[in-house]
C-alpha cells in the first residue's frame, strides 16, 4: 500500500506545483510528452530487471 500512498503524494505534489506554476502564468517545468514516455521506460525497465535477476538467481 506504500506504493499508492507514495503516488498519491507525487501526484498531489505536482498538481500544487502546476497550479503554482499557471497562477504565476510560468511555462510549465516538465518535458515534453515524449520525454515522460521514455523516462517511464527506463522505470519499467529497471524493475523488469530485478524481476528477472531475481528469478534467474533465484
């Protein structure tokens, strides 16, 4: 349950920030979409990784 509790604050976090950042009328701190999509990437990847070494060691 940590991983939604840890989430939910992230997303809570950003949203304050972007609400922050559209009432001071400031560009938004984020990359573009495609940058998103492949830091996502690299998150997965990174668990499919451990999910694997663990299974190969185990």
């Amino acid at each position: 349950m940590s991983f939604f509790k840890d989430a939910g604050m992230a997303l809570l976090g950003g949203w304050i920030i972007g609400v922050a950042f559209g009432f001071l009328k400031l560009p938004a701190p984020v990359p573009p979409l495609m940058g998103l999509i492949g830091a996502a990437g690299v998150l997965i990847g990174g668990y499919c990784y451990e999910l694997l070494s663990k299974f190969i060691l185990k």
